[in-house]
C-alpha cells in the first residue's frame, strides 16, 4: 500500500480518536453547519456531531478505492494511480481540517469558516487540477462527458486545458479572503465557471476533432 493512502488512514484513525474524546467533552446539542457570515446556524445531537464527519472519510475512502476496480479501463487509472492516491489523501485531510476546525469551535476555538474554506477549497482545487493533468481515459475520475470518453484524444486535449481550470480557480478562490462577506459567492461562482468550462471546451474539443476527420 502506497505511503498516501497509509496517512489517509492514520487521519481516519485519528479522526475516530478524536470524536471519541471531543464526544465527552461536547455539550448535549453541538454546531454543525455554518451560515454565509460564518455563524453557526445548525446543530445535532453531540454523538452524530461527532462522528459524522469520521464515517463520512471512511465511506468516502471506501468508495475511492473500489472505483477504479469497477472500471472497464481500469488498465488506464494505473497509469496514473499515483497520483489518484494523493489525491484521496488531499481530500482526506481536507475533510480532517474541516472535520478538526468543528471540533475546535465546538470546544471553545471559534476560528471562522470563511476564514478557512477558502484555503481549503482552494487548495483542493489546485490539487484537482494537478491530478486533472495525469488521468487517462476512463469512466470515474476526471471530465466524464459524451465528448471525452469518446475519444481519447479529446479526454487529452481537455484535461489539460481542465488542469490549468482548476489551478486557476484554486487560486482564485482565495481572493474570497479579501472580501469575507462574499466569500461563498466567490468560491461557488468560480467552482461553477471552472467546471462549466471544461465541458464546453470538451464539446468544442470534439467538434474540432470531427471536422478534421
């Protein structure tokens, strides 16, 4: 097993450590969702609250792992596993970062989200974009449209023009620091320009390949 995917477990394990701690010290009723001002504006029962975000990186883990198994071109994804696996790490200290910021303010450390999220997201973006550029052909990861998984070239051509997207938004994202009270605005307008983006380029990728054939 890959270094990447044995921290990504030691961050679950830590995780599950963690709630179980932070689960006797909580209050009966503790925060779990945050509104635009990054005020807290949800709450649930102090067990679900502390284990929800642990079970939800197992499940995600889980699934990340078994995908490429499903995958008639799985032959594809080995080209690229490497760097598949950092992802599912990048992701899974991203949900650990969100999952340990919750556990603080719900302790007394009350750092804003809109202070985090976009560091966070923006980091993720960037790593997306990164693994964006090394993927091959196939039907779970990357820019799965009509136009990319018919052809090999197109899946190419979009990727890349996807990686340089999705770095771009990654750190974009991060002007939403300067202007916190427009931070999710910020963050989920350059998220929808980034992934409508790519699937257009994806359909004029094709149109271009067909009018050469």
């Amino acid at each position: 097993m890959e270094i990447e995917l044995k921290l990504s477990i030691l961050l679950i394990m830590f995780s599950l450590l963690l709630g179980t701690y932070a689960c006797w010290s909580f209050p009966e009723i503790i925060a779990s969702h945050w509104g635009l001002s990054g005020e807290s504006n949800g709450y649930l029962p102090r067990i679900f609250g502390a284990f929800l975000l642990p079970l939800i990186m197992i499940l995600i883990f889980v699934l990340f792992l078994g995908l490429p198994r499903l995958d008639p071109l799985r032959a594809n994804i080995e080209a690229f596993k490497t760097s598949y696996h950092r992802f599912v790490f990048v992701l899974t200290s991203f949900l650990f970062l969100v999952y340990l910021q919750t556990i603080l303010w719900n302790l007394g450390t009350k750092i804003s989200f809109t202070l985090t999220m976009p560091i966070l997201l923006g980091g993720l973006f960037f790593y997306s974009g990164v693994l964006l550029e090394k993927t091959k052909r196939n039907w779970f990861i990357g820019i799965r449209t009509p136009w990319t998984l018919s052809s090999n070239e197109v899946w190419d051509k979009t990727h890349q023009f996807g990686s340089k997207v999705f770095k771009i938004a990654g750190v974009l994202m991060l002007f939403a620091l300067v202007i916190p009270a427009y931070s999710f605005f910020i963050i989920v307008g350059v998220a929808l320009v980034a992934a409508l983006g790519t699937v257009i380029y994806s359909y004029v990728a094709y149109a271009e390949l067909r009018k050469k054939a």
